[in-house]
C-alpha cells in the first residue's frame, strides 16, 4: 500500500471524485493554475480542465454562495477556502443558506456542497492563518463538520463528504499537511462520517481529540505508557458533527476519567459539548472532574514562536494532564 | 485564624498513620497541648495533642481511615470563625502538569479526600453492597478510585469459591441490623463447599498487639467484620436513627409450660424440638395483627405497614449475632413455627444461612433469657419499628386471686418481658396495647 502525505490523500480523494462524478467540480482561490497554496489541487487543473476546477475572486462569500447554487441546480461542487480563518465572510452562507436549505424547503431542495478549508495552529502563521473555526459550526443543525487525522481517513472521509447529499465542512489540519503520513489504498474506499476512531486502547484514562491533538494525544498516551505505566484509551473524534456518542461514552463507562484536547482556545470550544454529553450521559460512570486542555482564551495565535508554544497544546503538556487525571 | 491540625510524621520512616478515635467532637474546646486524637501506625499508637486552643470546628478524617503525613486532620479556632468544607492543603504532587490552559480538576476538586465519593465509585459500592470506609484510597488525597473498588472486589472474589450466585444483599441504608457483611456470607457460603475444619468466620483472634498504653497493660484484640458490622448498625439505630422507649410487662407463664410440658415429646416424635421461642413468636404474630402500627417501618413518605408478620430472632453466635427470620409468621402454627425456630437458629449457628434468611423482617425477638437475664432494653432492629425482648422464666411468689375473691400466694413461672419502640412511630399507649395482646396470648395459652 503507498505511503501517502495528507495533502496527497486529499487531493487523491477529490481526482477520484472528480474521475468518477462528472458533476463535481472545484472552485476557490488559486485552486485552478496555481494548484492552490497547499498544493491540494495540484494536477487536477490540467487533468479537467477549468470548466472543472476554477479558480474563484477574492471573496469567501462568493465561493460558497457559488457553491450552494450549483449543489441546488444539480452539481456536487467542492470549495475550497484558503484558510479556514477567511471562512467569516461566508458564515452567513453557510448558516443561514447551506444549512437550512432542506429544512426550509421541507426537502424539496438539498445542498451537496463539500467546503475544505486547512485550520489550525504551530506553522508559525500568525493571527490570521492560524485558527480554529469548528467551534462555530458544531452549533449549527444542518451541517456536518468533518476533521480528519491520517491520509487514509483524509481520503476516505473526503469521498464521503462529496456523495454526502449534505453541506459538509471537512476540516484540514494544516500543521499536519506534510508531516503526517500513512498508508493509502490506491483505489475506491470511503470512511463514513459520523464515526470516531479508537487510536490507541487503554483502560486508566480517555483522551479526546480530533486532526493534530489525536496525533499529539497518541504521542502523549506512548509517553506515559512508557514512563508511568498510565494506559490511555485515544479517541480520535474524526467527525465533530453528528457526535459519536457510542464511541465517546464506551470508552468513558470503561476509564472514567476523560481529558479532551482541541487547539482552539479553551471557553465554549468544542471540547465543552463532549464533557456535557460524558456528564449526561456518563454521570455514574465518572471517576474524576472531566478535564479539557485547549489553548489559552486570548484573542488569537500569536505569531511570537514562544508565545505560539504557550498557546499551543502539545505532547508534554497533554502528557502532564493525563498523569494529573490519572493520579486524582 | 484558625490553625491546622496536621497528621504528624510519627516516626522514622513512618508515612502515614489511621486515625483510630478522635477524643474531640466538633464544636468542643480544646487546649493547646491536650490530647485530640488517638492514631495508630504499624510502628506506634499515639495522641495528637492539639497545637492551640479553641474550639474544634471541623474534622475532615474519619474514624478509622489511614492517611499520609501532612494530611489535614481538623481545624481549631474561635467560635465565630468558618472554615471551608475542606480548605487548604493540597498533596504536593498534585501540582504537576504545565498544562496551556486546563479545566478541571479544579483546585476544589483537587482537595477532595476520601470522604467524598466518584459517582462510578458510588455506584458500584451499591451496587455490590460495599462499605467504602474499607477501602484504602490510591487516589489523590487518599480518594478511593474505580481502580481501588475493583481491586477489592477482586480480592473480595478471589475469596470466595461458590459465592458468585449470591446476589448483593445488602444495599446501604437498606439493611436489617446485626446483618454481617457480604463476606461474611461469602465465607459461610464457602464453608458449605470445603472441608468443615475450615471457620467460615475469623474467630476472634488471640491477643496480637500489645496495648500501647503504659498505665494500662493487656492486649489489642482487632475486630472480627461482624463485631463491626453490629457495632455500625448499633450506633445507627440507637443514635442516629430512632428514639427508643421501653416498656416492661410481667407474665404469667403456668399455661405455657404445661402446655409445653405436655407436647415437647410429641413435637419430638415429629422431629422438632419445641421451645419457648415459638410461643413468643406466636403471641408477637397475634400482638402484631393487633397493632399492625408496631409491625412496620419508618419512612419519610409515610409508615410503610406490611401486611404480614415475619419475625426476625436474634441468635447469639460465639462471635456476634445475626437475625434470621421468620417468613410469615401468620401464616404458621406451633409446631410450623418451632420448625421454623429449629432450623434458622440450626443454620445460625452453622453459618449457613443464606441472604434471604435475613431479609424482610418486620418485627424482632431476642430471647436474652437463655442466658438468665431478667429483662433488657434492646436496640431496634433498622428498618423496623420494634423489638420483644423476653426474659428468662423464673419461679416466683406472685399474689394471685382465687375464683371466690380471695388473694393467695401462689409459686408460678413468671415471664418479664419488653417492647422497645421507636418512638416516631408510636406511642406508650400503642406499646402497651400491643403487650397486653402478647401477654394475654400466653397467659391464656392452650
């Protein structure tokens, strides 16, 4: 099986969806000639043309405006934003339109519309190429938001995404474009959304965590495995939205103490809703306070390589929460 | 400012200690100096003495539990000073961990002891029915963990052989007193599957531990786990639980010994040995149906009144004592009853009951005049409303009236006999009632 980047697994996903689909197509910026700032496009313009993936203005609302009224006239567009940090001036695209299309027009209409964006922190980019935005869009029905951790679930989690008959947001962690690599298949699988993936098992405590956070967790988990004999189960969550719960609450009834893991800043981050359903759902199996490790709550990323390390989670420090968690 | 009361470190490599009896309640004063606390280690049995004076505000160990030096054992202060449920101290490893930003524990949940319960850890000592206080904690501040509960209930199975078909028992709060704990039945059930030299129960030990005291010589004898299951439910019932009253009545029991007299061979003949404790059962049943209000248990909703009499009889063991019972005691005649009194007491004594042998009781007998005691005040039975305690029968003088009006003395086995009642339930007006019935029922047997 060919070891693969994860910017290859997703451009491998998108030229298979493109092959098989005539209806797909990519638009965003630079996605066309440049083959986009990543490299995620690389190829595919002149493998299908500009008819197929076309390069877009300057404008994040027009992308996904252009997107949903495609998906509604019969297309299954794929749109790419350059950094989920620009992905603002389509928020009311995606939330107001994208989202309740179906409902709103009790089902008359639907939105197959597929939004990439690479998001996350530690490649030194600063305020604006740096965030975090699932947050945002885990609170809205009607949308499914996808993070991937490893080329393979890249690959497969993407070729669903497309055939989904809903808008999904697939977020990238750009940290590990090229840093992660892994085993690919060559040909046709998909990964389905809506399920998370047990990364490393382990009975002493639960580790949640989605795009690099899994792969810094199961850095963690191997390190106090090793040091402190503390064996962590590792969840990597995959999909944010629908919620795993199966998965999130059989790996809780098991350990009782949960650490959930997101480089978003920590307050009303994602990380909340999976302590309030292990609360809910797994009060009598609970065992110590739940805890969360995100980045601190200031404004953004900073750009200073310090201040990025401050904020940022990383294997140490993940590591010190679990043995924290491990010993209470 | 109040001051700490620190678990000391009592000697060269010694870390921790149990915290044996406290000397001091909350809310008492104290001196500097004067002794609050007896602690023991495996090295040494000591005092702490208190290190101001004051009032004791709050104590945070139990009786009983073992904890590391440094641990904050009370705090003393003024009488209008507050302290928090459990202030400051915090084990010195639990500040570890450079986390960016973090959660949770917060440094609140970090204080916690091993006083305060997990909800996992809750849940699974009701649902095997486990004492936490027996648990030694690995957890931060000595917390007793999920791991901890399933390492002791692993020791627990490891003990027993066939005992894993019998279903938790007893579920905290719920129990009937003088019940032992499950291992108790464990072992008595494991008895029944291994060679009989094997004691189901730790007899009491000989003296292992010198008495520490220096004025005081003798030995330290450890508890057996039913000396301290009945001690637990003692102090539950009497102090913590129901106001007990007792009431004395005398009986005239010429008609039971003759009756007895003229059946015990018969019974014999059918196999039952017949004793006084049927006939005392009997009277309860009827003195029970009479008063239905002292058959029955307190509840916060209302006075929860069976509609049957099953008695519970205490039968003293070498070692304790443990309440079978009788299961519908209505329902029974003489002879069913003292089959039933036969073959509990029998089982008792072989420590072979089995958990619904002493379950659903309602009402309790404890027979004390076996070993000649005259009359008693027992303790009620949680959850129930009351206990009979029946003397031994002893000869007297007794002035008696004859058919035409006269007073005579007369020598006739007398009978004292007692109700104890929860007061919340009844009154002495219900008690006496209920004893009159009881009285007349074996005055007039036949």
């Amino acid at each position: 099986m060919p070891e693969m980047t994860l910017i290859d697994a997703v451009r491998a996903a998108m030229d298979e969806e493109l092959a098989r689909d005539p209806r797909v197509f990519i638009t965003g910026e630079d996605v066309g000639k440049r083959g986009g700032v990543f490299r995620a496009t690389m190829g595919l313009y002149e493998k299908y043309g500009e008819k197929r993936i076309v390069d877009s203005p300057l404008a994040e609302l027009s992308i996904v405006a252009i997107g949903i009224g495609a998906a509604c006239a019969g297309l299954i567009p794929i749109c790419e934003i350059q950094f989920a940090d620009f992905i603002h001036p389509a928020f009311n695209q995606i939330v107001n339109e994208a989202a309740k299309m179906y409902y709103r027009s009790g089902g008359a209409w639907n939105v197959p519309l597929t939004i990439r964006a690479p998001y996350g922190g530690g490649i030194g980019g600063g305020l604006y190429h740096s965030q975090s935005v699932e947050a945002f869009f885990t609170h809205v029905p009607g949308l499914k938001v996808v993070i991937p951790s490893t080329p393979y679930d890249a690959k497969g989690l993407l070729k669903s995404a497309v055939r989904d008959p809903n808008p999904v947001l697939f977020f990238e962690p750009k940290k590990g474009y090229r840093s992660i690599k892994g085993e690919v298949p060559a040909g046709e699988y998909t990964v389905p959304i809506g399920k998370a993936r047990v990364a490393r098992q382990g009975n002493d405590v639960s580790v949640y965590a989605y795009g690099m956070m899994a792969h810094y967790a199961v850095q963690a988990a191997e390190q106090v495995a090793h040091e402190d004999g503390i064996q962590c189960d590792v969840i990597d969550l995959r999909t944010l939205l629908p919620i795993d719960k199966e998965t999130i609450l059989a790996s809780f009834k098991k350990t009782g103490k949960a650490l959930i893991v997101y480089e978003d800043n920590l307050t009303m981050g994602y990380g909340a809703e999976i302590a309030a359903i292990l609360c809910s759902d797994g009060f009598e199996y609970m065992d110590a306070p739940i805890m969360r490790l995100g980045g601190p709550d200031v404004p953004a990323v900073p750009f200073s390589h310090p201040l990025q390390e401050a904020f940022m989670p990383n294997p140490h420090k993940i590591a010190a929460a679990i043995r924290q968690l491990a010993a209470y | 400012m109040p001051t700490n009361v620190i678990m000391p470190q009592l000697g060269e490599s010694v870390v921790e200690g149990t915290l044996s009896r406290w000397l001091k309640q909350v809310g008492e004063r104290v001196e500097e100096f004067e002794p609050i606390a007896e602690v023991t280690t495996d090295k040494v049995d000591t005092e702490i003495p208190s290190p101001a004076s004051g009032i004791l505000l709050a104590i945070y160990v139990a009786e009983g539990q073992t904890v590391e030096r440094g641990t904050l054992l009370a705090v003393i202060g003024q009488p209008d000073e507050r302290v928090e449920a459990m202030p400051s101290i915090v084990p010195a490893h639990a500040h570890e961990g450079a986390a960016a930003q973090t959660s949770a524990p917060s440094a609140e949940a970090q204080k916690s002891t091993a006083q305060r319960y997990s909800p996992v850890v809750a849940r699974m000592a009701a649902e095997h029915g486990i004492d936490l206080t027996r648990i030694r904690g690995t957890g931060l501040g000595g917390r007793v963990t999920k791991k901890d509960v399933e390492a002791y209930l692993a020791a627990q199975a490891a003990q027993k052989q066939p005992a894993s078909e019998l279903a938790p028992w007893e579920q905290p709060g719920g129990g009937d007193l003088f019940k032992p704990t499950d291992e108790i039945f464990a072992a008595a059930n494991a008895k029944q599957a291994t060679p009989v030299s094997q004691p189901a129960i730790t007899p009491i030990q000989p003296p292992t531990q010198p008495l520490p005291s220096a004025e005081l010589s003798g030995t330290l004898v450890p508890h057996s786990t039913m000396r301290r299951a009945i001690a637990k439910h003692m102090v539950e019932s009497k102090l913590h639980t129901a106001p007990h009253v007792t009431t004395v009545f005398e009986i005239d029991m010429t008609r039971v010994m003759a009756h007895w007299k003229a059946n015990e061979a018969a019974f014999a003949a059918q196999g039952v040995r017949l004793t006084l404790t049927a006939y005392f059962v009997a009277a309860i049943v009827r003195a029970a149906q009479a008063q239905p209000t002292l058959n029955s248990r307190w509840t916060d909703d209302g006075l929860l009144v069976p509609n049957v009499v099953n008695v519970g009889m205490a039968v003293a063991l070498n070692d304790g004592l443990i309440v079978p019972v009788i299961k519908n005691a209505q329902d029974l005649s003489l002879i069913g009853l003292a089959r039933q009194v036969n073959d509990l007491a029998t089982r008792a004594r072989a420590k072979q009951l089995k958990p619904d042998d002493l379950q659903g009781g309602t009402i309790t007998l404890t027979n004390h005049g076996v070993s000649g005691s005259l009359f008693a005040t027992p303790i009620i039975n949680q959850p129930q409303s009351a206990i009979v305690g029946t003397g031994a029968v002893t000869k007297r003088p007794v002035v008696i009236t004859d058919a035409d009006g006269n007073d005579v003395l007369a020598i006739r086995p007398m009978l004292y006999a007692t109700l104890t009642f929860d007061h919340r339930v009844a009154d002495g007006a219900i008690a006496d009632a209920f004893m009159r019935v009881f009285k007349e029922t074996l005055e007039n047997w036949r």
